[in-house]
C-alpha cells in the first residue's frame, strides 16, 4: 500500500486524474460486467421456473383428468402405442437407416400411473436431424416428451453423433 501511495506521489497532477480515471473506468466495466452476469442468470433461471411450470401444469391435468376417471390426454384409449409413435416420427425425421435400436422399458409409479418409456438409439446423425428429431417429437399430436438426450460425437468424423433419445408418457395404470 505504501508502495502505491508513493508511486502516485511521484506522478504529476494529470498523470494522477488519468490513473484515476482508469480506474474509475475498470470499476465501471467490472460492475457493468456483473450486473450482465446477474440480469443473464436471472433470464436462464426464469426460463428454467416457466419449464417446471408447464410440466408441473402438466401433470396437474393428467393427475385430474385420473381421478375423474377419464383416461390423460396424451393416453387416449385410441392412441397408437408409444412405441408406434416414436417409430413414425423417427423414421420421418431422420429416416429408418438411422435408427440403430428402439427399446421400451414400462414401470409403475405412484398414484394408479405408469410410465412407459422408450429409448432410441440413432447412428450417424447429424445436429440437424437430432434437432428436426426432437421438434417432431414435440410437435406430434399427442406430444413426445423426450426426458434424456445424449450426444457422443464420432471421433472420425465431427458432424455426425450417435444420439440416445429416452421418451417417456406418463397413463393410468391397467
């Protein structure tokens, strides 16, 4: 500190407002530079509250729609199966040479629901076809909801990736 008290001692006047000056400004860009910080976390959560929202809405009409007895809108007894339907949109999206392997798992949960999943695995995809991939999943009628993606770029070629997509439904138990 005396060191710095001595230094700016030995500086002429203009010298001395130009250092503070410098500083003033490096003070000004670092809480600039937080204050972005923040405000861009508080978007990334925010996003992230308007998720859990959603899904939580979600289940809430599915939960509803269970004790009135009435089957859950994304489990209507005339629905083709899950696996049916992720094949279909699989196949439309990224095309059947792709798809390395499909494999459906089931299992109870709480409540009088089961789940019913359905893990795809995709060879050679590019970014693209995953991205297209999911926007069909989301946009089918009923929707796919993916819970799990995974992506393992080959190492031989950076463009294409060998994807896993888990799928899962939530419906009234039989």
């Amino acid at each position: 500190m005396r060191r710095l008290a001595a230094w700016l001692a030995a500086l002429s006047a203009r010298e001395r407002t130009l250092v503070a000056a410098a500083a003033t400004a490096a003070a000004l860009a670092l809480v600039a530079r937080g204050a972005l910080a923040v405000r861009d976390d508080l978007a990334t959560l925010g996003a992230r509250v308007a998720g859990h929202e959603r899904e939580l809405a979600a289940v809430r009409r599915a939960a509803a729609a269970l004790r009135r007895g009435a089957p859950a809108a994304s489990g209507a007894a005339d629905a083709p199966a899950l696996l049916a339907r992720l094949e279909a949109a699989a196949a439309d999206a990224v095309g059947r040479e792709r798809i390395a392997n499909m494999t459906p798992a089931a299992g109870p949960v709480a409540d009088g629901l089961a789940e019913e999943r359905v893990t795809l695995g995709l060879r050679g995809a590019s970014l693209g076809d995953t991205v297209r991939l999911l926007h069909r999943l989301e946009t089918a009628d009923p929707p796919l909801h993916a819970v799990r993606l995974e992506l393992r770029k080959h190492p031989d070629d950076p463009g294409h990736f060998d994807a896993t997509v888990e799928v899962a439904e939530l419906h009234a138990a039989p």
